[in-house]
C-alpha cells in the first residue's frame, strides 16, 4: 500500500493592520485569530504579543508563526495601534453672563457649590467636554446671574476668577444693558466686555467672548432687536483687538430663532442652550485641544 501523500506546508494569513481607541488612556485588550490552512495536524499557532493582550498606546508589531506536527512553518505579521484619547491644555472652565449663561430662573437659590445645575449651557458644555476628553476630569463652572447689567459684572469678575481658578473664561454679557440703556448702552457693553477679556487675561490662559443672540421682534422680553447686530460688529473687533476667541453665537442663531430662543423672544430654549455649548465646545476643540503625537512603535 501506497503512503499516504504528505499535507501541503502550512499557510498563515494574519488580519489586517488595526487601529483601536483607548478611552482612559491606557493599554488596551486587543484579540484577533489568524487563518491558518494546509499543514500537517496538528497544526499549531502562536502569536508575539499573544491575542488577548493589552496593548499599550502607539503601533505595536505583531508577528504570528503557524507549526505543523512535521515541524514546517508558516509567518505572518501585523500591526496594532492604540490611539490616545484626546486632550485639552484647559480643563476648568468659568462660564460668565447673565440670566442666558444661569439657565434657570432659580439658579440663584441654588448653593454656588452646585458647578453646573442642570437647565443651563455650561451643564450641556461640560457634557460635551467630558464625553470627548475621557482621561481628564472636565469641570464647567456656570457664573451667570440674571438680570446683571455689565457694571456689576465687572465687579463680579475678578472675586469668581480668584476663587475658581479657571484655565479658561467664557464670557456672554450685555443683552441686559442694550434692554434698558438703549443705542446710548452700546459702549457700555463693548467698553465692558473689553475690560472683562483683560480681566480675564491676567488671570487665564485664555478667554472665549461670544456675540449676543439675536432677539425675535415680538417676543414680550425682546426689547432691543435692532441694537443686536451692530452691538456685536463691534464686540467682534474688540476681541480680534484684545487677543480673545470670539464665538459667534448671533450667527449659529439668526438662521433659527424660531426653534432655539424661547417664547420671551430674548432667552434660549432647551435647543438653544446646547446650541450655544456647541458653539463654545467646537470654539474650544478648535483652540486648545493638543495635537495627537505622532504614533511610536513599541517593542516586547
């Protein structure tokens, strides 16, 4: 009788290259199986790093070796990369206004050790902050007070940024000045705002001013619709003047007042408030989210 023919050499494929998030930063469990076929059985397969390991942030080479019972091999090699999470040079932040920064007309009765009661912009910030910076604790501080007009806030200020030690300052005052004072407010609110950037800027790294919402004409608070507009022509200059960011909150509105402000015509809705923490968190992501490093290889 004839031997029986002997099997083919084994084959190995390993599976492609990889990429995986770590979400705290930290090394992460990776499993994968190569296909093996061919080979006389039994066959054996053995990976360096092993499947089910953790792997640490950067590209990692993988090389995995098929061994038949008749001691013929068969290699492949792969790659591994575990991607950081991403990070922010700021993670604390003071948001600084009036009632449309507060959120709830009871903010006020609410105890200050509160950072972010929920109804309010700097609650839906730092949700958007923390769920994108998952290895750095991400506190938004909400500093609004209804009703301020810009004088007060000025004196406001400096004892909040003492006390909080941000890394960032978000300000949006002035509409109640503009309510009240008129085209003769409008000064006011950019001679204001200018000493608050400056303010801010001795004290942190840097400073975020946004222009005013737009009011809806009709809306029973909306007093001073027609000052909105030329009021932020000119907030817009201060900030580029004085160094800050500005966040153009009048335009992510004017195209939708209808669905983000709310009955009054002056204060935004439940849509408008993550509207306006969109625009402060896209604002942030822009300016002080650190650059990924360039993947490194490491060796076991």
């Amino acid at each position: 009788m004839a031997p029986p023919p002997t099997p083919d050499v084994p084959t190995i494929a390993c599976p492609a290259s990889q990429s995986v998030p770590s979400i705290d930063g930290q090394a992460v469990a990776v499993s994968y199986a190569p296909m093996v076929s061919g080979g006389a059985a039994p066959v054996a397969i053995a990976c360096t790093p092993p499947s089910g390991a953790r792997f640490a942030i950067g590209s990692t080479p993988v090389s995995c070796t098929a061994t038949d019972a008749l001691q013929r091999t068969a290699s492949c090699a792969f790659s591994v990369t575990v991607q950081a999470p991403p990070r922010v040079s700021a993670t604390t932040f003071t948001a600084f206004g009036d009632s449309i920064t507060e959120g709830l007309a009871i903010m006020r009765f609410i105890p200050r050790f509160i950072p972010n009661p929920p109804g309010s912009y700097p609650a839906e910030l730092q949700s958007l902050l923390s769920a994108r910076y998952t290895a750095q604790p991400i506190v938004v501080y909400d500093e609004g007070v209804g009703g301020e007009t810009m004088p007060d806030g000025m004196n406001r200020l400096r004892p909040v940024l003492i006390a909080e030690r941000p890394d960032a300052l978000l300000l949006l005052e002035g509409v109640n000045d503009l309510n009240g004072g008129g085209a003769a407010a409008i000064p006011t609110v950019v001679n204001g705002l200018r000493a608050m950037v400056r303010e801010g800027r001795s004290r942190v790294a840097t400073v975020f001013v946004a222009t005013l919402l737009p009011q809806r004409p009709g809306g029973f608070r909306a007093y001073a619709p027609a000052l909105i507009q030329p009021t932020n022509d000119q907030i817009r200059a201060m900030a580029s003047a004085e160094g800050a960011v500005l966040v153009d909150l009048y335009g992510a509105f004017i195209g939708d007042l209808g669905t983000l402000l709310g009955d009054d015509g002056l204060h935004p809705n439940a849509a408008g408030k993550l509207k306006i923490a969109e625009a402060f968190f896209d604002a942030i992501r822009t300016r002080l989210e650190i650059p990924s490093a360039a993947s490194v290889t490491t060796s076991r």
